[in-house]
C-alpha cells in the first residue's frame, strides 16, 4: 500500500495556497496523483540520503523549500513524506 503524508502548514501567514492541514493519503493511485503536485519541486533539487533511504531535497534559486522522503520495500515505494517551508518561494 502507498503512502504519502504531507507537513501541517494551514493557517500559518504566507502559507502556499493550497496549503492544508498534515494528512495521510492512501492507495496507489491517490498517493500518485498527489505526487505529481510536488513536480513543480523537481526544478532546483537534487537527490539525497534520509535515514539512508532515498530523498530529494527541493531548493529553487538555492533556497530550501522541501524534502521529500521515500520509503523503499521490496523494490517499490510505500510511503512518501514531505515537509515543506509554508511560506512563499523567494525571488532569485
């Protein structure tokens, strides 16, 4: 089973529209569709350890934005963490 959690950010000033309360989302195709939304992190990123497993760590213009953690069993991911900085991205 796949899944994704994202960090709260709701509520908090220059929160990212969008921006909602932690959740835990579940089933393959849900979590993958949810994913996509973090494309917009692939610019900027590069790949990283987490606790040795695999992770990207977003930073467009060289500012911190996300991490993103994936964790590996048996050859697929089932489960997606990210954490991400609420507030806006900053103007390079």
């Amino acid at each position: 089973m796949a899944e994704q959690q994202s960090q709260p950010s709701a509520g908090r000033p220059g929160a990212s529209p969008g921006a909602g309360p932690s959740r835990v989302v579940r089933g393959a195709e849900t979590v993958a569709r949810e994913a996509l939304a973090l494309v917009g992190l692939v610019d900027g990123s590069c790949r990283i350890l987490i606790n040795g497993e695999p992770g990207l760590l977003a930073a467009p213009n060289g500012h911190p934005q996300a991490v993103v953690s994936l964790t590996v069993r048996g050859g697929r991911i089932v489960e997606i963490n990210v954490m991400a900085d609420p507030s806006p991205p900053r103007p390079s």
